[in-house]
C-alpha cells in the first residue's frame, strides 16, 4: 500500500483493518506488554469503533499503561510508554495549538493517543490529524463511547497475564510494574504475589498489625511469631519492607518456608511485589482502619462457631483481648456526624481503644474494660450506646446490642450517651406493632388534632415534662420561659389530654407515646 492510499483510507477511516500493523512493519512489542495495535484489537476498544487518523506504522510500539488525560500540558505527569485516553478537552479548547499539544505528549512519555468523538469533541481537528501525521504519532479515534476503566483494567489484565508466560522474576516484575503504574489497591498487589507465588502473604505495619491477606494465611500468635520471623528465623520466612526509603511502615511477609529450589524466586517475585506497594505508598493507619471494619463486620454477622477464627484475627489486628472489651456505638444525628468529639473523648479516657466504621453514619469503639467512662466523655450531640465488657466470643452479642441500642436512641430522637436505653430500645424493637402504634394515638390523639403550630408548641412541652421528671422549673429552663408560662402550657395541655400530668405514671405514659409518635415520624 502506497503512503497516499495509507493516508486516504486513514482520513476516510474506511476499507481497512486498524488493528493490524504495517505489512511490512516490525512489531517491537515486548512479551509482556502488548502492542498499541493489540489494544486495539480488545473488545473493550473495538467497541467504540475505532479508526487510526495517524501514526499506522508505529502500532506495533509496545504499551506499559494505559492512562486517562485531560491535560493541555502532560509533563512530568506521564510516564514512558503510556498510551493516553482523552475525550478531547485538550483539543476543545480553543487555546490549544494542535503541534504543541502532540510534541507535549511525546515529550512527556506518550506513545500513542486515543480520543472519543462525543459531546466534548464531535470531531478531531484537522489541524491535530496533521500534527499527529507530521510526527508519525499514532492517533486513534473512537465513533462510539465506552468505559475508559474498562479499557484500563483490560489492558492491565493482558500485562498481568503476558507476564505468567514468562519464566520467573522478569515477568512477576513487569507485572508488579505495571500493577503500580494503574494505581491499583495494595490489596491486588498482594493477591497477585500470592497467586504467583502460590503461598499466602500478610502485609502488616510496623507494630507487626496485619492489615491485609491473601491465601488464608496461619494468624495465630502472629505478633510474636512475626517478630521473630527472617530467612534466619525459626520458620524461615521470607519478608520485604514497603514504604518510601526512609519511611517505611511495614513489609510483606510469605509466613510459610518455601518449597525447596523455590527461595530464589520465591524472594525475587515478593521484592517485585514490595516495590510495587511502596510506589503505590498507601497510609497504613487507613490499611489498619479498614482492616478493623472488616474484623468489625465479620464479628457482627458472626455465630458462635467462628469465635475462635475471629479471635485470632482480633489478636492479629492489634486488639487487647487478654481483658475483657466493651462495645460503645455511636450514631449521627441530624447534621452531627458520628465522630465529632469521638479523638478528644479517646484521648483522655480510652487511647487503646479500636475504632471502626461498620455502616455509614455508624462508629463501634471496642475498648478494653469497661466502657462507661468514654460513654460519659462524649458529647451530647452524638447518640450512643454500650454493651460489656465481655470476651471475644462475647463481642458479637454485645457488638448487636449496643448498636441496636444506639440505633433506637437515634431513631426515637435521643441525644447524648445512654448506658440502658431500655425505652427507646423497646419502641425500636417493636417497630410499627399496631398496638403499639394505636396506643400512642390515643393518647396523643388530641394533640395531632392541633393546628402545626400548636401542635409543635404542645409536643415540646410534653418533651420538656418528661425530660424534667415532672420538675415545672426544669420544664420551664428547657422551654426558656419563665414558670408562669410553663405553669399555663402545662394546665392547658392537662385539660386538652384529660390527664393528670403531675402523676409519674401518667408521665411513663406520655413518654412512651412520645417516643412511638416520634420514631412513627421518621
């Protein structure tokens, strides 16, 4: 084919296969990573209808990632053989000159552009096809949307997978590479050096806290194990630190000795691995939080069989569990989000406390010993519950009812810490028993009837006599208004329900309707 036929058909986009390189041009793509031609080739790309406006002759350069960008001006943003996705912002913009934006490109590592005629671009620039010819730089168009993510996951996948064809440390180390390069959680990292090494992993911090598995590694006495463990140590485990030079917070770990004629290897692929984590630099104290809410849910929905699992994965995780722990939950309420005064609370009274994040607009603290003290420390603004002290095996009951306790504080309108919310945690237990329901219709019956203002007025009275205990010069603090006025509401009220509101029962009796209309309302 002639370069004038080549250019035609490219311009036209029409007659040809682009997904196959020049007959008679050299693939220089390495065995790991694949080719542009070959990323092409995907069905995650044939599916936007792909048509190469320039640069046919470079498809078989080898591609080391796949990134999306949107920026005029790449430098020091991309790295060597990265194959750019865009929709075109670029080159939307007015401002943009078409030369410049390529020679940026190749400048800042790309070797190839792919763009996606849409909304933001309804077509490439005559001037960017031109510059992209001009340079020989592949540039590809795409007719139809798609998914960026999915064409970055499966490029990815095809590295990953290229690089188990090759024997040994080369491959596991462009794999771990390119893994990097994708920014990819920790926890892929480590699942990728478990499969290839066929062995489970742990990584952990510098306290030896396990933070993440693969494999199903042995936790049990992990802490005292682990500091023992080395090539040397009494098990022969094989460990690599992770973190920046001079910041390292924790190592990867194959808590297992390794077959024999398989510790060369076994080390050169964990070393590809530790680099990899350590250019991904996540922030341990977010790994181990994680970990805690993942131990924290397994202990909610656990029964009892699992109590001996659970507990050597508390240990694990850096859990006091030679003393008793309690559970305090925590719930937001209105525009209170739960934490709010939780660290200042922690820091006095409980800082070898365990938080975690169950559910959102949920904290569970898991303190040792008795958690009454910290349920006194937090602020009114929060509700909260608490359950124990107990055992680990104990922890998912207590774990059910405090949070349950916490929830019903919260759904009936309470604030503030409470130690036995048996009330609120009956109407929440209930739920909308018709009974129950009814009751609270009857009594308040009259007050519903109430124009809104009156009613509101009314309903915040009954709340103040409650709270007050039936005390008139607490209900008249609570309302902020002087005891003839509170005196006055209160009469009215009596006459309107035909209940005698100094009688402690007839209080009991109001609060629970309360409680119900309350929860009914929400």
């Amino acid at each position: 084919m002639d370069t004038s036929d080549r250019r035609r058909r490219e311009c036209s986009g029409q007659g040809y296969d682009p997904y196959r390189p020049e007959p008679s041009g050299e693939r220089s793509g390495s065995p790991v990573h694949p080719t542009i031609a070959d990323v092409l080739a995907r069905p995650e790309v044939r599916a936007g209808a792909p048509a190469v406006r320039a640069g046919r002759a470079a498809l078989g350069t080898p591609v080391r990632w796949v990134h999306v960008s949107e920026v005029a001006d790449p430098a020091g943003t991309l790295p060597p053989g990265v194959l750019v996705l865009s929709v075109g912002m670029p080159v939307a913009d007015p401002t943009t000159v078409p030369a410049r934006y390529v020679d940026a490109l190749r400048a800042a590592g790309a070797v190839g552009l792919v763009v996606e005629i849409g909304q933001q671009l309804p077509s490439l620039p005559a001037g960017l096809v031109q510059a992209a010819r001009a340079a020989g730089f592949p540039l590809v168009e795409l007719r139809r949307t798609v998914r960026f993510a999915e064409i970055v996951a499966g490029v990815l996948g095809e590295i990953v997978d290229r690089g188990d064809d090759l024997p040994g440390p080369p491959g596991a180390e462009a794999a771990f590479r390119s893994l990097a390069l994708h920014r990819v959680g920790p926890e892929r990292v480590v699942d990728e050096l478990a499969r290839r090494i066929d062995a489970p992993v742990v990584c952990e911090d510098l306290a030896h806290r396990v933070l993440l598995t693969a494999g199903d590694p042995d936790l049990r006495d992990w802490v005292a194990r682990s500091r023992l463990a080395g090539p040397a140590g009494p098990e022969g485990w094989a460990t690599a630190p992770v973190g920046r030079p001079g910041a390292r917070w924790g190592r990867l770990t194959v808590p297992s000795r390794p077959t024999p004629g398989t510790a060369d290897r076994v080390r050169a692929v964990l070393d590809a691995a530790a680099d990899a984590v350590s250019l991904l630099d996540p922030d341990p104290v977010v790994l181990l939080r994680a970990a805690r809410d993942a131990l924290v849910a397994d202990l909610a929905a656990a029964v009892p069989s699992d109590a001996g699992r659970l507990a050597v994965r508390a240990r694990a995780a850096g859990l006091d569990t030679a003393v008793g722990l309690s559970v305090v939950a925590l719930r937001a309420t209105g525009d209170h989000p739960p934490e709010q005064g939780l660290e200042a609370a922690l820091a006095v009274v409980a800082p070898a406390a365990t938080v975690a994040s169950p559910a959102p607009g949920e904290l569970v603290v898991l303190v040792p010993g008795d958690g009454g003290p910290l349920l006194a420390a937090l602020p009114a603004t929060v509700a909260a519950a608490t359950a124990g002290p107990g055992s680990v095996a104990d922890l998912p009951d207590l774990l059910r009812r405090a949070r349950e306790d916490a929830a019903a504080h919260a759904a009936t309108g309470g604030r503030g810490p409470v130690r036995v919310p048996a009330l609120r945690g009956l109407v929440h237990r209930l739920g909308d028993d018709p009974h129950l329901l009814g009751f609270a219709a009857d009594v308040l019956g009259p007050v519903g009837a109430l124009p809104a203002a009156a009613r509101t007025d009314a309903r915040d009275t009954l709340w103040a006599l409650v709270d007050a205990g039936g005390v008139v010069a607490d209900v008249a603090r609570r309302l902020g208004v002087g005891r003839p006025a509170a005196y006055a509401r209160l009469r009215r009220l009596s006459a309107l329900l035909d209940l005698d509101l100094t009688d402690p029962e007839v209080r009991t009796t109001l609060h629970l309707a309360l409680l119900v209309d309350a929860r009914a309302a929400r």
